[in-house]
C-alpha cells in the first residue's frame, strides 16, 4: 500500500489488491448499516476504522443502562460455536455480536450444543484460524470471573505493539494456566494478513 495512503487508512499489512478488496467491504458493511440505522446482528469488527472506540460505545450503553460508571464495567466475550451469520437470528439481548477475528499463537477447540469453546494448541498449517463468532456484552467488573480464562490482547494486525484494540476473555481448559499462552505469544487478530 502506497505510504501516503498507509498514513491516512487503517492499519493493515496487506498488498495493494487485497487492501482495496478489504476496503470495499468495509464500505459495504458502513452501507449496510446506514441503510438499516440499528445495530448489525454481527459487526465485522475489522471492517470499523476504530474498533476500540466501538467497544467502548458498547459499554458505555450499558453504562447508561444500568446507570452505573463507566470504570465499573469490562467487556466479557462469549464466543459462540458458530463461523456462518446465517446461524445468528438477530441483534443479542445484550452487547454486541462481531465477527472476523483469527486467532494466532494457539488454536481454538468448538463446544459442544450452548457450552462456550476453549483455546487449545494450534494445528499443523493453521496459522490463523478463523474465530467464531463472539458476542461481547459489558458486565460489571466485581461480577467478571476469570476463573479459567486468558486474558487475550487483540491486535488489528499481526504487527501487534501500535494496534492493539483491548483485551478479550478467551476460555481455557480448567486445569490450564494463562503462562501458557502468554509465553506461546497467543493474541486475537481482527485481519488475517
């Protein structure tokens, strides 16, 4: 991507031909939701410019809504088990439902009927997987288990460092340590580069 164009666009490490194929589904996504003026039953969380800022909206609804501070809310991330839209009736009762996430350094293992999925070792020749889909709803931060969870950063590339959008619970296996994927370098990517 042309250096003056980098300077003014979202962050991405993408050649030429796919940063514009990116960028015009960015466009239809900013279209779609234009053209409907409510919440997306699932937001492509790359495809926003500032997804941070987004993130913040979400609990800043539910700050409003509970009438409660806004530091005393966090972001708790559900993923379902779930890749296709199709399987998604509509907007959640609560939070958000985004899509478009990889994962790196790890792998992710699917549950089985409503039990959420887990992180597990990544498979051969699978770099990034593709995330299902995640609902991200806003709790209050003494109600907020970490009980058997990785705290995991989100990056909207695999540059990381400048990136970084927040930090997602990712469930683990119950006799898993967080040190594992800290020390594997397991992260959240919003674009598969």
């Amino acid at each position: 991507v042309n250096p003056l164009w980098a300077e003014k666009a979202y962050p991405s490490l993408k050649l030429l031909s796919a940063w514009f194929a990116d960028l015009l589904l960015r466009v239809d996504q900013c279209v779609e939701w234009t053209r409907v003026l409510t919440l997306l039953k699932s937001v492509w969380l790359s495809g926003l410019f500032n997804s941070m800022s987004f993130l913040t909206s979400n609990m800043q609804v539910a700050s409003r809504f509970n009438k409660l501070p806004l530091d005393f809310l966090t972001n708790r991330c559900r993923f379902y088990n779930t890749r296709d839209l199709n399987d998604i009736s509509g907007v959640p009762e609560k939070g958000v439902n985004v899509h478009g996430l990889f994962m790196e350094g790890a792998g992710w293992e699917d549950g089985k009927g409503d039990e959420e999925g887990y992180i597990t070792e990544s498979k051969m020749k699978d770099l990034h997987p593709v995330m299902p889909i995640c609902n991200i709803y806003s709790v209050h931060i003494d109600d907020m288990s970490w009980v058997a969870m990785y705290n995991c950063p989100v990056y909207s590339t695999s540059m990381r460092g400048a990136t970084f959008i927040c930090q997602a619970n990712v469930r683990m296996d119950p006799d898993d340590n967080e040190t594992r994927w800290i020390l594997a370098g397991a992260a959240l990517l919003t674009q598969d580069d």
